[in-house]
C-alpha cells in the first residue's frame, strides 16, 4: 500500500492512485513467479506514488469538479511509476544500496544480475503501456528515459570530486529526477486533450518541482536519519556524490578545508558521519534549501494563468509541502 501523497488530499487523486496501484500489479505481472516477485518487491514497499499522482492531477487541471480520473491518466501514472521503479532498481546496485524503503534493496535480495534485469523488465513494462496510449506519449516516455540516463552518467562521472560544481550538480538533476516529473505532468495532460498552453504551463511546473524536489532530497540525506528516510542516510557521500549542500559546504572558509581533506575517496561511517556533521555547521543546507525555494516559487507561477480548480490546488499545495518537508524530516 502506497503511504499517503501529497496530493491525497483530493479525493479523486486518492482513488486514482489506488488504480494505480492495481494496474501497477496487473502490469508487471509475469508468467514467470520469481520475475513477478522481483518486480513488485519495491511496489509492495509502497512509496508516495509523486509521479503518478501529478499525472492524475494534470489530467484534471482543467475539470472544476476535480475527477476521477480517466483511464488514460491511470495507465500514464503506471507508466511513469514503472519508469521510476527501474531507475531504483539500477540505482541500487550502483550505490550497493542495502535498503530501500525499509526494506531489503532488490540487489541486496536477489543479487545485482537480478536487479539489473528487473530494472529493465519495469523499463520495459513501461514503455508498452505508454505505447498503448498512443504514439505521443511513447516518444515522450522513450525521450525521458534517455535524459534519465544522461543525467545519471553525467553524476557518475562526478563521483568523489570535490570540485564539483553547483552547475554541473543542476544539470544531472535536471535529467536524473525533473525530466521524470515533468513527463508526469505532460502525460496526465496529453491524456485529457487539454490545449497546448496549458500542456506548456504542466510541463514547466513538473520540471522546476523536480528540481525543488531533488534539492530537497539530498537535503534530507544529510540531515535527517535511517528511520526518517526509510533508507541509510548519508548514501550520497558514501557513494561520493556531492550534492548541492555539500558543494555549498565545501565552499565555506571555517570547515571548506576539514571536508576537502576528508572527502574525494570512499569514507567509513564514522567519516560519513563527522563530514555530515561539518555540512550542518555550515550555510549549506540553509543555501541549498534557498535553492530549492526559488525552484519551488517557479513551480507555483507556472500555474498562474491555469483555471482555479480542485487539481491546479492541489498541485501549488504540493509545492508548499516540499518546503516544508526538508524543514520538518518526519512530514
């Protein structure tokens, strides 16, 4: 069961997420027990459904009456979540991680072979249901997941390098986790016909939320815990991926020095933790939360000129709650 997406305050985006769920289960279904077991053990885990959820409410921004959603929008949601599904598949074995929404991680489970080849089954399963939903919204999802990979490789390629810079840091997010969330927005509205500016509007709100939300994200890695996150904290500088906070951190006069002597190579949980504990005394995490702000501001006046209804709200609520999460971990 999906735990509660900030979106749920909608009613319809309530029920649609739980069709989600069941065309989730109904997608990935294989002939084969264990794929189907590999495939739905992080479905099972649960997760806010982010993604699908703004498709839904895409599809409904221009319905006064706010839903339900129409079928296409429910497969689009699917689609997109099996798309993101992949991706932590992959990015598990890459980080070697061990859990995954407290949980067993797939490749911790079953082994890295595994995971790979579960990751490209949901990749797979994805691209035949955008498929079914015409011939748009299959490019549209092909053309995602080549920027997905594009800004993975680009923070591969960052790894351990304390040189990294916060432009750099903005165009591997900017393909890694905003391209995502704005397919999201632009297949719920491609999936109810809505007029081509108000396609614009979707798309431009998904990609700056994307960027508030990844900012926000690696925010929490450094200073929230295992429990809040449902994962081990501190995996990214583990994995040498220095995130907007710590590129903000290294930067700074008083401890810049103490973290660039200690990080650049693979670090053991004590050092984990002491070099987390330099990038809270620092301005990081406040800059990197500005950025976010700023991301987040033009998230919301991307819906300016969108028609006052249930799903447009829901959408600039969900922007407000992002800000506040990296504020309060538990949320």
């Amino acid at each position: 069961m999906a735990t509660e997406s900030p979106l749920a305050a909608l009613p319809s985006i309530a029920e649609g997420l739980a069709r989600v769920e069941s065309e989730l289960a109904a997608t990935v279904r294989s002939g084969e027990a264990l794929v189907t077991e590999i495939a739905t053990h992080l479905i099972s885990a649960g997760g806010k459904r982010v993604r699908p959820g703004f498709c839904l409410a895409s599809s409904l921004v221009a319905d006064p009456e706010g839903g339900p959603a129409s079928r296409e929008a429910v497969r689009g949601g699917a689609a997109v979540e099996l798309v993101h599904l992949g991706s932590l598949y992959h990015d598990d074995v890459m980080d070697e991680a061990p859990t995954r929404r407290s949980v067993p991680s797939v490749n911790a489970k079953w082994g890295n072979h595994r995971a790979i080849l579960a990751g490209d089954y949901l990749l797979g399963r994805a691209s035949e249901t955008a498929a079914s939903l015409g011939h748009e919204v299959a490019g549209l999802l092909a053309a995602t997941i080549t920027r997905l990979c594009e800004g993975q490789i680009l923070e591969v390629e960052s790894a351990f390098r304390i040189d990294r810079s916060a432009e750099s840091y903005e165009r591997s997010i900017a393909g890694k986790t905003a391209a995502l969330l704005a397919a999201s927005c632009r297949i719920g509205a491609v999936a109810a016909r809505l007029r081509k500016a108000t396609v614009e509007a979707l798309t431009e709100f998904g990609t700056a939320y994307g960027m508030a939300f990844q900012i926000v994200d690696d925010i929490l890695d450094v200073v929230a815990t295992d429990e809040q996150l449902g994962k081990p904290a501190g995996n990214d500088l583990a994995a040498g991926i220095y995130t907007l906070p710590v590129i903000r951190a290294l930067a700074d006069p008083a401890v810049g020095g103490e973290l660039r002597r200690i990080l650049g190579g693979p670090v053991d949980a004590e050092t984990n933790r002491r070099a987390r504990g330099l990038v809270m005394a620092t301005a990081g995490v406040d800059e990197a939360l500005d950025t976010a702000r700023t991301w987040a501001d033009k998230a919301r006046a991307a819906l300016t000129a969108l028609p006052d209804t249930p799903a447009v709200a829901a959408l600039r609520a969900a922007a407000d709650h992002l800000i506040k999460r990296a504020a309060s971990p538990v949320l």
